[in-house]
C-alpha cells in the first residue's frame, strides 16, 4: 500500500534547530460544514494548533541533541528526558496533524473492504463501533482524545488524557482519533460533547485514511521531517 507523503517537513533555522510547521488542512475551512464550522476550524486549526507548532519550536531549541529529529523523535526524547511541556506541545501538535486527516468532508462515506470486516469482527457493525465511540468520548474526562487503534492485528477504542498519544504507549497504533478538548466543539455545540461527536463520527470519518492505517504507519502519515525520511517514505511509496 502506498505510504502518503509527509505532511511537512522540519527544516533548521539560523541557529541549527528543528523547527516544525504548521500543516495545511486537507480541505477547505468551510468544507466540515454544518458538522464543524469554518469558525472552529479557524480556531482550532488556525490559533490552537499553531500555538502548539510555535511553542514546540521555542522548546525544542533548548533541548540538547534534537537538531534534524523528527517531530515523533521529539516527541519521544522529551517523553524520556521528562520534558514535561515539550512533551505536551509536540505530541498536541501531532495529535491535531493526525486529526484533521482523519475527518473529510459528508459524502455519505463507510468503511469498505479489510477494515469494514475487523469492524465487524470486533464490534459487530460500524453502528456499533461509532456508538462505542460516541460514548467513549462523552465518558471521557476533561480534555483529551478518543482514540481507535489497531493493537497486535485486533481494533480497540481507548481515551488518552490531555496531550498524551499513542505514540508515548506499546501497543498502539493509530487508526483514528477524536478531539474532545472543548476547543474542538465548544463553538458549534457548546458544552454539548456527545452531540459533537455523534455528528462527526455520524459524517465526517475519512475512512480511506482510516483504512490505510491498518498498515501500522498512522504515525507516520502526521509526522515531520527532513530529507532522509521523507525520502524514504516515497522510495516505499513508489515500490
Ligand atoms: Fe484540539
């Protein structure tokens, strides 16, 4: 299966530090409408997200050894090293990279194929699963993120707390998340999270994305880099 490019790249600056950027979003800011508004994406994607690629570039330059690190090396050395705020910025900025790849505008899209079956296998129907979901996220405790993931070949749903990813757990791989910070919904839904994502999960789950993930590689699909891995991904890409 062909692997996507990176959404971005982390380039140096002046002083030989990483520094990451903020990704386009997939679609236009109007195109989740009326599930998501473009204000929130202006909001979300725009101010919060941002903010999360600016202070992980201020933080990651007092760090000794990352200069040319991917952002999902960063994010593991600051996990290490204890760098508690470094950690959080750099793992909401992937968390967020991933999110928006996995939402597409409504077009009536379901699951198809390899993933349409370890649904069924593991939850009995995509009903079944999105409800699981809905009420994973409603359930969930102040801010955090609803994940699905693929662990040793069978679908599980989970929840991470604050800024915490799969990427910090063995065992986790990425196939989908929800964002159920109240930045994500308090706009369009206001304190209502089950409404939110009952009309995400309802229309707006880009399933394709969700299905390429099976290959173990979610992670990388948000990560950025310089040359080498990027490299790398499109010589597996074009194999
Ligand atoms: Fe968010």
């Amino acid at each position: 299966m062909a692997v996507k490019p990176l959404i971005g790249h982390s380039f140096t600056n002046g002083d030989g530090a990483v520094a990451f950027e903020l990704p386009d979003l997939p679609y236009a800011k109007d195109a989740l409408a009326p599930h998501m508004s473009a204000q929130t994406l202006e909001f979300h994607h725009g101010r919060h997200h941002r903010a999360y690629v600016k202070k992980t570039n201020e933080m990651v330059t007092a760090q000794q050894g990352l200069e040319g690190a991917t952002l999902i090396e960063v994010i593991e050395a600051a996990k290490a090293r204890g760098a508690t705020n470094l950690f959080n910025n750099s793992a909401q900025l992937w968390n967020h990279s991933f999110f928006w790849q996995c939402l597409s505008p409504a077009q009536g899209q379901e699951p198809s194929g390899k993933l349409a079956q370890l649904i069924d296998d593991s939850f009995s129907s995509t009903d079944a699963m999105l409800k699981k979901l809905v009420e994973e996220a409603e359930s969930h405790f102040s801010n955090g993120w609803t994940w699905l993931i693929l662990n040793r070949g069978k679908l599980e749903i989970s929840s991470l707390h604050d800024a915490d990813t799969p990427l910090a757990h063995d065992g986790m791989a990425p196939l989908f998340t929800l964002d159920v910070w109240e930045h994500a919904y308090y706009i369009d839904y206001r304190n209502e999270r089950p409404k939110f994502a009952n009309a995400v999960l309802s229309n707006l789950v880009n399933w394709e994305f969700v299905a390429e993930n099976l290959d173990g590689r979610g992670g990388r699909r948000a990560d950025q880099d310089g040359d080498q891995l990027a490299e790398s991904l499109r010589e597996t890409a074009d194999s």
